[in-house]
C-alpha cells in the first residue's frame, strides 16, 4: 500500500529546499541573516532528536516559524507554471538529493560525519553555535567527506563573494544542512517521485505548517 507523504516528511522536505535556498541567497548577495544560518547549523548538530520537529526548533521559535524561508520555496515551485523561477535552488535540491543516497550507503563515511560532528558540537558549546570556528570546523567536515565524492554540487553566484573563505565556508554548512535534512527525508520514507504524485498532500501539510507559524 502507497502511503501519502506525512507531516513529518513536509517538514524535512522544508528543511532540504530552505537550506538550498539559503545557499543561493548566500552566493549572490555574500550574506544572510545570522539568525537563517544558526537555524540551519542546530540543525546539522542536533544529532539525536526529540522528534522530527525539534531540529528545526531553535531559539524561541517552533520549526513552523524557523522553516518559513523552505515552505514558501516549495509552494512557488510546486505552483510556478514556467519552473523557471528559482532554477538554482531547484539544481542544487537535486543535487543534494543524489549525494544524500550516495552517502547514506557509504557507512564509513556517516560514522566519519558523525564524529566530525560531534567534535563541532562540543566546540559550539565552548564557543557559540555560529562562531567563525565552528562554521570553519564543519566546513572542514564536508570538505574531508561528502566533497570527496565523484559528484560535486556547483554552486553559481557572484566570483567576488564565493571567494571569500567565510562565505565558501558558509555555503558548505549550509549544503551539509540540506543533505542532513536530505537524510532525514529518505529515513521518514520520503522519495523524489512524492513530488510529482503527491505534490497536493505535500502542499496541504505545508499549509498547515505556515498557519502555525503565525
């Protein structure tokens, strides 16, 4: 028996194209807002979860209201006709979805993920969450195991800003974050075909997510 998509599977997805999106603001612009990338850092190092929602929960706010920027990404692509609209942020959503397989059969690389993520945690604790070492620390992360695979995921926006070390190593915490929620997704029994079949289920948790985030 198909099972249609859950909620808990709407709020991964969230967390996939919010991250994605956050990339592609990142690239052009050199910044975003402090508060975006610690949402998407808690959520890369909070390892062991309550439930499903309390990975994107950080601050004072529920993962409803920290997830606006993925659901609202959705619900244009999902309902722009042209499918031209953020054509970046749906390359790199796919992207993340095929590295996400490759490295979910790679167990020795997940336990070197997993180790490396630990070590960034305890540092987040003696620092704070976004200091310039942490985030160079998890870049360094992805750098030494999920950059090492064949397929590499090509980030465009302005030469000036990419190559700045600060904003290369936010933009690597930031795909490492959709390829954790990417996990996340598949874990919950999400799958790339859900799209297409259940783009209205999909919409309607989505909904119903927006409206408890005001």
């Amino acid at each position: 028996m198909i099972r249609t998509p859950t909620r808990d599977q709407a709020i991964a997805l969230a967390g996939v194209f919010q991250a994605c999106q956050l990339v592609d603001n990142l690239a052009r612009t050199g910044t975003i807002p402090l508060e975006q990338l610690s949402i998407e850092l808690n959520s890369l190092l909070e390892q062991n979860p309550a439930s499903t929602e309390a990975i994107f929960s950080y601050g004072k706010h529920n993962a409803a209201s920290n997830l606006t920027i993925g659901i609202e990404t959705i619900q244009q692509l999902f309902r722009d006709k042209t499918k031209n609209r953020r054509p970046d942020t749906l390359r790199y959503v796919i992207g993340v979805m095929h590295l996400q397989r490759k490295v979910g059969k790679d167990t020795a690389m997940l336990e070197q993920v997993g180790q490396g993520i630990e070590r960034a945690k305890a540092q987040a604790e003696h620092f704070t969450l976004s200091h310039d070492n942490v985030i160079a620390n998890i870049a360094d992360v992805y750098q030494n195991t999920i950059s090492t695979q064949r397929y590499r995921i090509q980030v465009s926006g302005q030469a000036g800003h990419l190559q700045q070390t600060s904003v290369a190593n936010r933009v690597r915490c930031l795909l490492f974050a959709a390829i954790r929620a990417a996990i996340l997704w598949q874990q919950l029994g999400g799958r790339r075909w859900h799209f297409l079949v259940f783009r209205g289920h999909l919409l309607k948790h989505l909904e119903t997510l927006q409206q408890e985030a005001r």
